[in-house]
C-alpha cells in the first residue's frame, strides 16, 4: 500500500514538474463535478463525473478508510470519469476526493459510502471467558458485530437478538449495536452448569457458544476415617474421607478440588496426606502409625474452607519385644515382634539401632524391617572394634537401651 | 623403461581393492561418523538456498561461511541427481579414488619408483590413519584436501624444478581446490608438506650440479637456491593469494565473528598415558603397524635427499602426541593448541610416512631387504616376519573397522521420518525444538525439517551465549560434559520462553528428570520410541528473524569460485593431459623419476636396531595387556569385584553384577533380577558413575570389607554416597555379600484407586486454520499468596507461595524481574525447580527464583574440573535490587497430576528430621522431592529449599528421608509486597478481590509444622512427585 501511495507521489511529483511550463502561462482550469449523489451502497459501481476545457493531466486523489489513491480519468471530450476502484468502494464511511492539476486544487469534497444492508447480514459472535464461577458477581460477554458481505459493520442502533439457556429457562433480549458492536453480559448462575447462547439478526443465527458454570469455593465439611482396627501395627491402610463439599449454593465442588488432610500427632509433628474431589468427596489415604499414638485430624481446602476436627486413637499392637546377642555380641537380633492377637507381625516392621560410643557419641542408626517377626543387626568389628557401645533400639514405639562390650580374644 | 610406461598393475589393483573395500564399508560406517552428518547438513543448506549464507536452523542462526564449502557444494549439487546421501557417498568415493591415486603420484615423486609407488598405493588401502580418518571420524573434507594436496605435490616439484609455466598453473589450480575443501590443510600443508618439498627440490636440483649426493655441500645448496628462488617466491606468493581470495568470505567471517569461546575438550590433547582411550584412538589407532618399522622411517627421511621430510615428520609426530608431552603445548602456544585438533597432525605424520612405509614394503617382498634377512636369518624367517608383519596390518584394519560396532560413539541409529512429520504437523515447526540424546544424528535431523533448534553441531558458529562460554560442543550431550552442560542445559530448559523452544525430542531418559522437575510435559511417544516433550506458555517464533547480511559480492564469491576451482582444475589436469596424450607427442618423463635409488643393500645395523625397537613395541603392548587384564579381570583382588560390580551396575548389566555375588548366599538370578526390577529412583535408573573410591579394610585369606564411597551424576544433582561390602574369598575368587533387602509388605493384593482425569482436545474442528478462538481454554486464574526478595548467603532469590484458584488443572510458570532503586532492570530468571509446577484446583506451591547468571561468563574463570551438575553461578548484579516484578501464568495441565505421596510420618532429632512418604496411590513414584518453607514466628515465608529422595516409593510403600534444617538466621528480607505481582498479565491484586475476596489466612497457618530453628518458627513440607513410567 505504501509503495503504491509512494509512487502516486513520484507520480505527482513528476507530472507537476513536467507540466511547470503550462502553469505559467495561466490557463483557464474551471472543472465542474457532473453529479452530486452524497451517498452509496457499498460494492456499487462509483463513478465521479467533471466536465473542464482545461488540457492538463488530471487526477483523482481519494481517500477512505481503505486508504488513499491517486486515479487517473478516461477521457470523453471535455468529460473526465474517474471510477472508484473496488477496494475502496466496498469500504463504508466518508470517502474523500480532491481533483488536482499541475500540483494544484481544482475541487475537493466527499461523499459517504453505507452498509449494504439489502445482502444477507454475516455474524461475528463472541462469547468469553468459557468458564465463569456460580454466584451473582462472575459474568461472561456476548459480543456481536453485523457485517455485510464487504465486511462493513452495520449502522449503529441495528437491533440483535441475543439469547441465553440455562437449565429449563431460555431468555431473549433486543440489543441495539453501539460503537459498532451489541453486547451483553451473561451474568453466572447460583447453580453450576452450562449456560448456551446465540444472537441472531433477521433470519440468521449464529452458532450456540458455551460457558461453564463452575462451582464457587467451597464451605466447611466434614470428614472421616475409615480404617480395619485400631492398632497401631505400621502396615494396615487407614482411609481419610470427606463428606460431599458444596459451595454457598449448595453446588458440589468442581472435581479435583484439593483437599489438604492435616494430621497432628501426640508429638506434635504435623504430617498431611491429600487428595483431589470425585464428585465432591476427597479420598486420601495414610498408613496406621507403628506405634501407640493420638491423632487429630483437620482437612483443609486452603483459604476457603475448614473440615471438623476428628480425633482418633491407635493403640499399641506391639506391647515389648525382646532381644538377644550371638557371634560374640555382634549380631543382635530383635524379636519375635507380635501384634495384638499375638501373630507375628507383618513383615517390615521398621527396627532402629542408635549406637553410642562409650562416650556419648551418636555414631550411628541401623536400620532393618523385621522379616517373619525377627530383626537382624550385625555390627561389624570393622567398623566398631572391641570396646563398649551404648545402643539404643526402637521398636514400635518402644525404646530400650543397652550397652555391649566386644571383646574378641 | 618400457616396462615403466605401462600401466601400473599395483595401482589398478590399490584402486580395485580400495573401491570394493571402502566403497562399500562406508555404507555401513560413514552415517554412525562424526563428522559426516554435519557436511550433509550444510549440503542440505546449499542445496536450499545456494547464495545464501545465512542458516537459522542452529544455534538461532549462523552463517556457513564459517566453513569452506566445495564439500558441501559438491554434496548438494550431487543431491539433485539422487538425494543428500546419495552426494555424501559419491563424495566419499571421489575421496578414496582421489586419495589411492594421490598418494601414489606422491610416492612416485618421492621414491621416483613405479613399483614402489604401486606398493604405496596398495598400503594406503589398508592404512589404519585413513580408515580412522573416513570411518570413524567422517572427515570428508579434510580426506579430500590432503589427497588434492597430495596430487599438486609433483606440480609443484616439477614447477621449482623446471620452471615450466605449465607446472605453475596446474600447481595453484590444484591448490585452488584444496582451499575450498579445507582451509586448514593448505595452511598447514604448506608448512608440514610443502616447505619440505620445496626443500627436495632445491636439493634435487644441486644434486644434478654435482656427481654423487654425498657432494652436496651447503655452498651447492645454497646455489641450487638461489636458481629456484624466484620460482619458489611466486609459487608461495601466488598460493598465498588463492588462499586468501578463493575463501575470501571465510576470512571476512573470521574477523566479523571471531572464535572467543571456551575451548572445548578434545581428545587429541590428553595425555595419552593417562586417558589411554584416547591414546588408542588418536595414537595407536593412525600409527598401527607403522610403529614397527619407526627406525626405518626415521632412517630414510634423515638421509640427505628427504632431510626436510625427515624434520616435518618429527616436528608433525611430536605435535601429535597431544598432552603426552608438554612439546606441542610449548610449540603451538597456549591459543593453538587448544584450538586446534591435535589428531590432524598424526594423521599428516602417518600419510607422509606412507611412501616410506611402501618403499619398506617393496624392499622386503621383493628387493635387498629380503635378500639379506634370508641370508642373515633364513627363508622362514623372512616369510614368518612378512606373514606377521601383514597380519599386523589386517589386524589394525579389523580392529580400526571394528571399533565404531564394539564401542559406538553414536546412538543407535534413529528412524527420523516420525519426527520430521511431528514437526511439519500442525505448525509445530513455529517453534525451536531441542533434540537430547541425538548425537551426530541431529544433524541429519536439521537438514530434513524447516524447524530451527537452539542447539547445534558446529561448534565454532555457535553464537548464544549460554554455549559459548562452556565447553561443550551441543547441548544434546551434555550429560556427557558435566557441570557445563547439564548447565547450559537447565538454562534452556528454564527460560524456553527466550529461545521460543517449545519442543524436545528425548532419545536419553536420563534428561527426563530435569525435564520434568523444570516444568516440561510428556506430549507422546513417536513410533520410533523418541519421547516429545513440551512446554506450555512459550509463544511462537515471530515472521521475522534478524540474520547477519553479508555483501552481495562475498556471496556470489563463494557460491561460485569454489565449483569454478573444480571445473579450471579438471580442465588443466585432466583435459590437457588428453589432449596432449590425443596429439600422441611423445612425454618426457617426469623429472623425478630419474632421482630413483637403487635398493641394493640394506644396512645391516638398521635390520638390527628395527628388531630391537621391534621387540620393544612388542614389551609396551604386552606389558599394556597385562595391566589391562590384572585391572579388569573382576574376581582376582577384593578391589577389582567392587569395581566390576559397580561398573555393571553403572551400566545395567544385572546378570553381570549378579555374578560377583557370593554364591553361597543363594539369591538365584532371578531373585536378584526382582529385586532390581522393584527398586527405581534417580539413583539406580537415572545416575551415571561420576567416581567411585574403593577402601578395602580387613583383608584376610577369605574375607575383606570394602568401604565403597561413591559419588553419582545425576541430571538433577550430584549424590556421595559411601556403601559397605563384605566380600569373601571362594576358590580363587572374590566375591560380594549380597544385601538384605526392604521386607516391607503392603496389606492389600489388589489396590482400588478412582482419580479425576484431564482432556484437552486441543482443536475439536480438523483444520489447517488458526485454531477457533473456543477452543482456546481460558487461562487458569493463579493467586500470589506471597512474594519476598530476600538475600541469603550474598546471593538474591524471589521467594512466595502461589495458590491455583481456578476450577481446572494449572501449569504454572513464573518470571521474575529486578530492579534496582531508580527502576533500572537488573536481572530476569523463572522458577527452576523450586516448585511444583502442575497445581490441582486450590492447591498452593512455595516457590523460589534464583537468578542465575551464564556461568563462566567470563572465560578467565577456572572450570571446576568434575561434574557437578547442580552447581549454581549466581548472577553478579551490579547494584543492589530493591524491588522485583513477578509474572505467573497459568495454563490448563491435564498431565503430572499425581498427588497420592503423604507425608507418613517426622521426627525431630538433633541430626536432622526423620520421616518417611508414603505412596497411597497406584503409581510408582521414581524421584520424590520435599519443598521445605520456613516461616517466622508470625507466620511469614522466609525461605524455600528442596531436597532430592535418592530412592523411588513404590505403590502403597514407605520411604525415607532425612533433611537437615538450614540456619536462616542471616537472611536478609528486602522487599515483601503483592504490588507488581501479576498473573496472567493481570493484577494479583484484582484477583484477590474478585476470587478469594473471604480468603481465611488462619487455615494455611494451621498446616504449618512448629519448629524451633535457627531464624525461623516453623516449616512446611511440600512433596512433588515425578513418575518415570506412568501407567
């Protein structure tokens, strides 16, 4: 486009400096515009009419949304007719001429070109964002703009018909186009769902957009445990389940809400399991402790909504175990571990051995799960030569301590 | 004499034999090359756009006037007969022709003798230096420059010699081709090759003044000289020119862009005693036999004639060495010699050794040599040495062949075609792509797709910066340069937003892990089994990119001198030799023919001092096999079963591993195949052996302890960890106790678990059109909980927790900009691994943002010499942030949504926290990481840290770790505020109201963790999973 205006202007330029010599002898330049319609239908054929005795070169700059052209006329006698090209005739608004010569203004004016509203109208429609949050604050906006078939937008004021579905309930509403478009805001529902809307104009509809009705936060809940016994046996699966969340308006909350499942133990740690929703409900699930224990637990969706606080006891499946020395103190084995009923406990109890030197120093913790109720530590003279050692075994919970001298002669 | 005007049956048959043998070996070698994919990608250019220099396929751009193109020229013109390899090949087999027959006109003109020059001819065939060279590192270039240069060499000889203008111009027309094949071999072939030929003629030349060579004194010399002076003056001066000219475009590039990156390791220069692969590969491997028979080498060039050969060849030999000695160091000077491949000048050494080598050859099947080792040593003998001196050679010929099957350099070989459909699929080629894994065979890739990628293959055009600072030649190995490249790497992956990369083509599933802990995501398998990766959030390349302009005319230059230097060079060589021949005048024989020695007797003293440097070679390799097998048989010392196991660990050879173990102990292969099968984790599936130290306490006749300390790479982090064995000793062998595995038993046999699953479709209507604007999903809404820059042991971080607020699924990317008082920006970064990327709805990740700098930016810092790949370069900031921008943006994620892993259980002790995880869902989790955020008695973040789990959690089974807490108390807190925090590109604060307006702050307290620690009141555990396999 630029190139063209560009050369239009050497061209002018050229002309003007080609024709220099006519100009000064003051020849009579009267030209008189032919017709006088003010407006057109966008894609009609657009001539411009003059009628001159003057013999110099002649040109049309116009000038419209499209842009700006240089047009050069056919000649009849006396007459010149210049026809607006295609790109510009097709574009709507005010469309400006100036007829010049050797440089100069001979005429200038405009005329405006409208919408062909007697085609079949074309549609654009908009509908965003495609999720919303129920309530009565969130809203998507339908937007739509009528063009003809040049693509120019309808006079301001055209009437559309804009139409929402929701659930049973369809409404329609008449909105007139204003700075070239009509819109509207969907306003959410209190219900989550699926809100389908259309515009239409005449006899033509658009095609049905969506947006989602998500649920809005979630509201306090209430949760629960699920777990095969109350001993605290280290292997069992204890479940942790929420009611069905709902939101404000008592929509199930969107699947995969997560839900934080906050456990305080009777030593104050605080360990979490979490899961995301299925139709409402969070299902994690966390391992029964080894060893006696209280547990108290909260659920969270953080920030907008608490569970109860349920509280729940494990006790102890294993109540002592013993321990014995063999290979000259060095291979201690820890066992038989038995549970509640007195059966040998699942395998991989986990069996810790802190040792000490003689001195108090922590050097190290071994640790081995339990296989058929037995937990074998050896401690290699490699690396602990003979001498006393303070070790520390824990167990399910239990503690016992005992100091072992190696002495290999 | 007449027998010598008839045609060579020698070198029809060296021609014969080396067409059947190489020219069909190289089908089966030349793709797995080095080298010889990348000529085919510039081929694949020239063949694009011939005029063009420009190439955006690599590195975001360069120019192929970095490298002289008849080569790549030659390959693309030949591609529009039959295809770019159809060109690769046909130039291989114009290299071999050229260079059997090149190296034989050398010969003649250095021995003047037909018979053997014909024997040249037939070992050049079976040289070791060229098959290494062809084979194995696909040097087409560089083959078809030296066999060029070797074919001017009688030119020019016969030039100084007799000053016939003729000579003159076939001579540069020769060396005009040389120069647009490779510019460092005219170079350095003047030196090394023609400096002493110039030498021999000038001495052949006061040889003929005289009677016998022996009166060759210096005056003769000297007058000899200065009779050719004038013609060696034009010659140099007139090779200098084409130098200069005919790769004019090449030079103008050179000082446009110079060469200012960080040297990159190369083989060549070890020290060859220490890294003896390399000495296999870059000395033994080119000498071969040759190294036999070094006396007699050494002998004949030190005689009168080839004196000048004789100082090129050592001067070449000792450069050769690489670090062995600290002589190349010193002669090259620091700069060359770390630019320089040192391989080439072996390489140069051996070819020069050829006609000697060959001359050798006719001496002992035919000539004095045999005669006077049969009446030394009797007929046997002489047959058995000839017998092993020619098994010799087929060995080395085997074993060079051979060596690309036994030791791949390159990745087995990948079936592109899916991958280049990927990529012209639905605009996917609007992005850069990444390919991992890919070795040589990325350059195949780039030459059939129009999709660009940031890496490259051509190390000197690399023009990023992120490369050119480390030592890497491409970030697609990088694993295999430590620290640098896994560095460079994560720098890609972390600000793919930079580059416009979006895609990754994994053919390595040790990258996986960084991978997915940076925030990339599984797209699909392609059917030749190479993972795609992607990154959400990285716009599209725009239409225009910027490109360097050259001047018109240095691109017509060098579109066309170089076919032009073909076309003159076929004209005056060989069209003129026809038509001379056609007019049937009758040739005088070429001057050097007449120069030919008589081999009469063979020197006694030479015979013996060759078997005793032959005896001494022999010692060397024995003594070379017998280190070798002390070292690596596995069962003979405690030591070396350590070593073998780990070694077979390090490389999965289970059945291997399982058979150092003691046998007494009863876990049958198939119990240990089990129990390897069940353990995963970034330790046993994605750890590469960096070093391993192996203390051996306790050694008695039965037993020893072994105390293992063992350091592992791993695309995350590097992992010490020290194991303990007890071995024990069974009828000669030592052998390893197996270890007591986990006895941990889940309760349930069968596991029921429901979960909520993500689909997006992408587009649902199958167009080429931009896709509609509903299918494009709405961004997830993020809400910035909070955001700190804090200063923490002198370096800058952005800290904050970040909460998904919206209904779906978020993939969340952070950027964080500084700044300093008066709003000068300081340094941008994004979130690395400091958070969990993928967000379930109202789920919260700490996270952190360090701002790393391009490490070594500078090139005088020293390079730690080890792996180290979560080494951190800070960003050295010039002055002092006091405000930060943060960017987050959220997109829809339907993959890595794993969120079964509890925190099962902790205890606080005073050498750290013990817990345990626990894996409640129905996925094998491979790499566990804990986000670790410390908090202040009121509540407030302090500080982010992470810490990798060694081991995997298995389905319904605990794990555990230990995490020492860090001391904060030196923290330094700059700025908090939510004031330029945006998601989106919206406020935060706009989002705070609209969608969290009642937001409880009280329920994100409650999951906080007391703790009294050093600066800080509590902590909280987060725990991002990532699973190797998903199911």
């Amino acid at each position: 486009m630029r190139l063209i205006y560009l050369f239009s202007a050497i061209l002018c330029f050229v002309s003007c400096s080609s024709n220099e010599e006519h100009t000064s002898e003051g020849e009579n330049q009267s030209v008189e515009l032919l017709q006088h319609q003010k407006t057109y239908v966008a894609g009609g054929k657009i001539d411009l009419s003059f009628e001159t005795e003057s013999t110099s070169e002649i040109y049309l700059l116009i000038s419209n949304a499209f842009g700006n052209s240089v047009l050069t006329p056919i000649k009849d006698k006396n007459k010149l007719h210049f026809t607006i090209p295609k790109n510009f005739s097709r574009k709507t608004g005010p469309c400006h001429w100036i007829l010049v010569a050797n440089g100069e203004q001979l005429l200038k004016d405009s005329f405006r070109i409208e919408p062909k509203t007697s085609a079949q109208a074309t549609l654009e429609t908009y509908f965003g964002p495609r999720s919303i949050t129920a309530g009565i604050q969130d809203y998507s906006m339908l937007v739509n703009v009528t063009t003809d078939p040049f693509d120019n937008v309808y006079p301001e004021g055209t009437e559309v018909i804009f139409k929402s579905q929701f659930l049973n309930s369809i409404s329609e509403y008449t909105v007139p186009s204003k700075d070239l478009i009509s819109w509207k805001n969907i306003y959410s529902t209190t219900k989550s769902g699926r809100i389908l809307v259309n515009t239409s104009f005449k006899n033509i509809t658009s095609k049905e957009l969506t947006t989602i009705v998500f649920p809005t936060l979630g509201e306090a809940f209430e949760i629960e445990t699920d777990r095969n016994h109350a001993f605290a046996d280290g292997n069992q699966i204890m479940v942790l389940r929420s009611g069905i969340i709902q939101d404000k308006y008592n929509n199930i909350v969107g699947d995969g809400t997560m839900v934080n499942f906050i456990i305080k133990n009777s030593k104050g740690a605080i360990l979490k399991s979490m899961a995301p929703t299925i139709n409402g409900i969070a299902k994690a699930s966390i391992l029964h402790p080894s060893e006696k224990e209280e547990w108290q637990i909260d659920a969270y969706i953080t920030g907008a909504a608490k569970s109860n606080s349920v509280s729940i006891d494990f006790d102890a499946a294993i109540t002592d175990y013993s321990y014995e020395f063999s290979e000259n103190n060095r291979l201690i084995t820890v066992g038989p571990l038995v549970s509640f009923m007195d059966q040998l406990v699942p395998d991989g109890i986990l069996i810790q051995l802190e040792i000490f030197s003689e001195t108090g120093q922590y050097l190290e913790t071994k640790k081995v799960s339990s296989i058929k109720g037995l937990g074998k530590i050896e401690v290699p003279k490699e690396f602990y030569p003979d001498g006393s050692y303070r070790f520390i075994c824990k167990t399910a919970g239990i503690i016992k301590e005992f100091e072992v001298t190696f002495n290999e002669e | 004499m007449e027998a010598l005007k008839k045609t060579n049956t020698l070198l029809i048959l060296a021609l014969i034999i080396g067409l059947a043998f190489h020219g069909s070996s190289i089908f089966f070698t030349l793709e797995y090359t080095y080298d010889a994919l990348i000529h085919l990608f510039f081929a694949s250019h020239y063949a694009a756009d011939w005029f063009e220099p420009w190439d955006y396929s690599w590195y975001t751009g360069f120019t192929v006037q970095s490298y002289p193109p008849l080569i790549h020229q030659t390959i693309g013109l030949l591609s529009y007969i039959g295809g770019l390899k159809f060109g690769m090949f046909t130039v291989a087999i114009i290299g071999i022709i050229l260079f059997i027959t090149g190296i034989y006109r050398f010969a003649l003109l250095l021995t003047g003798n037909r018979r053997v020059a014909g024997y040249t001819a037939l070992l050049a065939v079976f040289s070791s230096t060229f098959i290494e060279t062809l084979h194995i590192f696909g040097q087409l270039p560089s083959v078809c420059a030296l066999s060029i240069l070797l074919h001017a060499m009688p030119e020019i000889y016969l030039w100084t010699k007799t000053g016939k203008r003729r000579y003159l111009v076939s001579s540069l027309s020769l060396i005009a081709v040389t120069v647009t094949s490779h510019h460092v071999t005219p170079i350095f072939g003047m030196v090394f090759f023609i400096f002493p030929l110039l030498g021999m003629a000038v001495m052949d030349e006061a040889r003929e003044k005289v009677e016998t060579m022996k009166r060759v004194s210096f005056k003769v010399f000297y007058k000899a000289l200065k009779s050719c002076f004038w013609r060696i003056v034009i010659f140099g001066g007139c090779s200098l020119i084409l130098i200069i000219t005919c790769i004019l475009p090449y030079w103008y590039n050179s000082k446009r862009n110079p060469i200012t990156q960080v040297p990159i390791p190369h083989g060549s220069r070890d020290n060859f005693l220490e890294v003896t692969s390399s000495g296999l590969v870059f000395f033994v491997i080119p000498w071969g036999i040759l190294l036999f028979i070094l006396p007699y080498i050494l002998y004949r060039f030190y005689s009168k004639r080839y004196m000048f050969f004789g100082l090129s060849f050592s001067a070449l030999t000792l450069l050769g060495t690489g670090g062995t000695t600290p002589i190349p160091l010193k002669l090259l000077g620091e700069t060359a010699f770390n630019i320089l491949t040192l391989d080439r000048f072996t390489l140069w050494a051996t070819i020069m050794a050829l006609p000697i080598f060959g001359e050798f050859a006719f001496r002992m099947t035919e000539g004095d040599l045999k005669d006077r080792i049969q009446s030394m040593l009797g007929r046997v003998y002489h047959r058995i040495l000839g017998g092993s001196l020619a098994g010799g050679l087929l060995l080395m010929v085997g074993f060079t062949m051979t060596l690309g099957y036994f030791r791949p350099s390159q990745p087995s070989k990948i079936k592109m075609l899916p991958i280049v459909n990927f990529l012209s699929q639905d605009s996917h080629d609007s992005w850069r792509y990444l390919p991992l894994g890919f070795g040589d065979q990325m350059a195949w890739l780039s030459a059939q797709t129009n999709a660009m990628t940031v890496d490259g293959n051509y190390h000197s055009a690399r023009r990023l910066p992120e490369l050119t600072t480390r030592a890497i030649e491409r970030i697609e190995n990088s694993k295999f340069r430590g620290v640098e490249g896994i560095g460079s790497l994560q720098q890609f992956l972390t600000v793919p937003e930079k580059y416009n990369l979006k895609y990754i083509f994994s053919n390595d599933k040790f990258y996986d892990p960084i991978l997915y802990f940076c925030g990339w995501q599984r797209l699909q398998q392609l059917e030749n089994g190479i993972m795609v990766w992607e990154k959400l959030n990285v716009p599209p390349l725009p239409e225009i990119l910027p490109k360097e302009k050259t001047p018109l005319f240095l691109n017509i230059m060098w579109g066309t001198i170089p076919v032009l230097t073909v076309i003159l060079a076929f004209v005056i060589n060989i069209m003129m030799l026809w038509l001379r021949k056609l007019r049937a005048r009758k040739d005088e024989a070429p001057n050097f023919l007449k120069l030919s020695v008589a081999y009469t007797s063979f020197s006694k003293r030479l015979i013996i001092i060759s078997h005793v440097w032959a005896v001494i070679i022999l010692a060397c390799l024995v003594f070379g096999l017998y280190t070798f097998y002390i070292k690596n048989t596995a069962q003979l010392s405690p030591k070396n079963v350590v070593q073998s196991y780990y070694d077979a660990l390090d490389f999965k050879e289970f059945k291997r591993a399982h058979s150092y173990l003691d046998p007494e102990a009863e876990v049958t292969i198939d119990q240990y195949m089990l129990e390897v099968s069940v353990t995963d984790g970034i330790l046993s599936s994605y750890a590469k052996l960096d070093s391993i130290g192996i203390d051996i306490i306790d050694i008695s006749q039965a037993g020893a302890k072994a105390k293992v300390s063992t350091t592992w790479i791993t695309p995350l982090e590097k992992i010490k960890k020290d194991y303990f064995h007890e071995l024990i000793k069974d009828s000669g062998k030592w052998y390893i106790k197996p270890k007591k595995k986990d006895s941990d038993i889940p309760p349930d046999q069968l596991f029921i678990a429901n979960s909520t699953t993500f689909y997006n479709h992408g587009r649902r209507k199958i167009t080429t059109q931009q896709t509609h604007h509903e299918d494009v999903l709405k961004q997830p809404v993020l809400e910035i909980l909070a955001a700190k820059l804090v200063r923490y042991k002198g370096q800058y971080s952005i800290i904050g927790e970040l909460q998904n607020v919206d209904d779906v699924p978020a993939d969340v990317v952070i950027k964080a900009t500084l700044y300093n008082d008066v709003d000068k920006e300081l340094a941008i970064h994004n979130a690395k691994y400091h958070m969990k990327h993928k967000l379930m709805p109202k789920e919260t990740t700490p996270f952190k943002i360090n701002f790393e700098g391009i490490a070594w930016s500078s090139t005088k810092d020293t390079m730690p010499t080890t792996f180290d790949p979560d080494q951190f370069t800070p960003m050295s900031l010039d002055e002092q942030p006091v405000k930060f921008n943060l960017q987050s943006a959220g997109n829809v994620a339907n993959t890595d949504l794993y969120k079964s892993v509890a925190l099962q259980n902790l205890e606080f002790s005073d050498y750290g926290i013990n817990g345990s995880l626990y894996n409640g869902g129905i996925q094998e989790v491979t790499i566990p990481q804990l986000l670790v955020s410390y908090y202040d008695d009121k509540h407030e973040l302090l500080w982010v840290d992470h810490q990798f789990l060694d081991e995997g959690v298995r389905v319904q089974r605990k794990q555990f770790f230990n995490y020492q807490p860090l001391d904060v108390a030196e923290l330094c807190i700059i700025e908090s505020s939510l004031e330029n925090c945006f998601v989106n590109g919206l406020p935060n604060e706009s989002i705070t109201k609209k969608v969290f307006p009642r937001r409880d702050y009280s329920h994100g307290h409650a999951q906080l963790q007391p703790y009294e620690g050093k600066g800080y009141s509590f902590l909280k555990f987060d725990i991002n999973s990532y699973i190797g396999n998903p199911k």
